[in-house]
C-alpha cells in the first residue's frame, strides 16, 4: 500500500566542485527508474509509496552519489506516513 510521501533533496559534494545539477538529474533518473510515482519541484523531489520503498530508494540514490566518485552526501528527507494510504495528489490537487 502507498502509505507514505518521502520529500528528498540530495546534495552532493562533486568531485573538482562540479556543477550539482548533473548528478541531480542522475538522482532523479534512479527515482523514475524505480517506478514509485513522483514529482519533482525546484528544490526537493516528493515520491509516493510505501516506506521501505522509500527507505531502500535513499540507499540507491545515495549508492550512485558513491558510484559517481562524490566524496560526500546530505540527504535531506521528510516523511508523511498515513497508514490508510496518502497520494501526492491528496496534498497538492486544489493547487494543480
């Protein structure tokens, strides 16, 4: 069940202090991939799902920083966690 939205920001340091937005669009490549719905805004990323989902999406966001040779990682997360389910949608409609 989607029970929870998970609001993330990733901000790596870059390897030579490269321009962030690159590996931002790997970040947000991995979240499509991983098939939860999402949405990305200016400055975070909110996806839909159920919490391990969006705990084990963190460690594969986090895993490519490490693969793309970044030599540190701020993840800065928020949860809304609704047992009888929650969409984004729920949140956000009345301003779509």
């Amino acid at each position: 069940m989607q029970d929870t939205l998970m609001s993330i920001q990733i901000i790596p340091r870059t390897p030579n202090n490269d321009n962030v937005i690159p590996y931002v669009d790997e970040a947000i490549a991995i979240i499509d991939q991983s098939g939860l719905n999402y949405r990305v805004g200016a400055l975070e990323t909110t996806v839909q799902g159920d919490m391990n989902e969006c705990l084990i999406l963190i460690q594969s966001l986090n895993d490519k920083m490490v693969e793309l040779q970044c030599p540190s990682i701020i993840s800065q997360v928020k949860f809304y966690h609704v047992p009888e389910g929650i969409s984004i949608e729920t949140l956000t409609e009345k301003y779509d």
